[in-house]
C-alpha cells in the first residue's frame, strides 16, 4: 500500500502569498549575518531549541543543507511583499505515512512583532499543506510559560490535547525544566473555521 503523501513536484518551491507578506523557499544564500543575528537576540530565541545550539554561519548553512536533503522537510522565508525585505522563517516537518505535519515560525524582525504577520503566514502554510500536501492534521507544542504561543495555538483554534511533563530545560544557562503542552488541529476542523482568516490572506487568492 502506498502511504507516502501525494506531495505535488517541486513542492518546495511554491511560492504561498499572504496579505502582506509571501513565502518562499529559504536557500544557504539566505544564512547571512542579518539572519545570524536573529538567533543572537535572546528574545527572540528564548523558546527555539537554536538557544541550545551552535549560531554560527557554518553551523546555520550545514542545517539548511540538511533541510535540503529531507524531501519531506519544508523551509520558508516571509518576505514583505511591499518591500521584499525578509523577516523570519516558517518550517513544516512532514510524516509521510500518517499525513501529519507539525511546524514552527520565527519573527526575527522585532518592528514586525505584533503586526499580524506571523498569523499570515502560519495561514498561508495550513492552506497549502492541507489543501495541496494530503495533511490531515497539524500539531505544535509550547513550554508552559511560552504566553504568546498558546495564545497563537488558542486564536487558530487548536486544541489542546496533553502535556508532557517537565520536558524542556528552561535555558541554556540553567538546568531547571518546563512543561510543554501540546495542541492539535484537524483537517475537518480547519475548513469549518477557515473562512475567519479571509482577512490574512492573499486578496488574489
């Protein structure tokens, strides 16, 4: 039996557009010191597992070489579309005999905190996977003090489904550890609310 996603050719490189920011496919070009400097801002890496890992360029370029590698693995950088400034990364981890996808997103510009852009793209890239990968469902956890990230879970309507307890270490400089609660969102439950987040997409689309 074939279980292995239908994933279309060059899956890799479509480009997804948003309201005001596009994804598209993130290459070693794109490891520069701009993109190094994300993971020096303790901010914005205080819930990412880089926090615990080597941030040096060559460290940076051998991950995207191995993302490259993964046929199941999709990496994307948002670009503005105004401005075509890029202002984070999305990635999509998919299990080809399951059908299930789990994912994270980086806003590595500060200015765009806030702004709606990272809703933009998390519905720019459930769209995508649900509608042209065969996903049939999402999941994605948070540490138990990550406020924003179970607020984003909760705002796109997934559910939580459990906890795994003291899994995480707070930090690199300590060896306290944290809860990490999960949450789940299904096919069939992303078309029945979908239509809420009209206004994040792309008005072409």
């Amino acid at each position: 039996m074939d279980t292995d996603v239908p994933l279309p050719e060059n899956f890799r490189s479509v480009r997804l557009k948003a309201k005001d920011i596009e994804l598209c496919r993130f290459s070693l070009a794109d490891v520069n010191v701009t993109y190094q400097a994300w993971f020096q801002d303790i901010e914005t890496t205080r819930y990412l597992d880089v926090a615990f890992a080597d941030r040096s360029i060559s460290a940076m370029k051998e991950f995207v070489r191995s993302i490259d590698a993964n046929p199941n693995r999709l990496f994307d950088k948002i670009v503005v579309n105004d401005t075509g400034e890029t202002i984070g990364t999305v990635n999509l981890k998919i299990d080809p005999v399951h059908h299930v996808g789990s994912y994270g997103y980086m806003i590595g510009e500060r200015c765009w905190w806030g702004t709606g852009v990272a809703i933009q793209a998390q519905v720019a890239l459930f769209d995508f996977a649900f509608d042209s990968l065969g996903i049939r469902r999402f999941y994605g956890g948070a540490p138990i003090d990550n406020v924003m990230s179970h607020f984003n879970f909760k705002r796109l309507h997934f559910v939580k489904e459990g906890v795994f307890r003291s899994h995480v270490r707070a930090s690199p400089d300590n060896d306290k550890y944290q809860d990490v609660v999960y949450y789940g969102l299904m096919l069939e439950e992303w078309q029945s609310i979908r239509n809420k987040f009209n206004s994040y997409r792309y008005e072409g689309s």
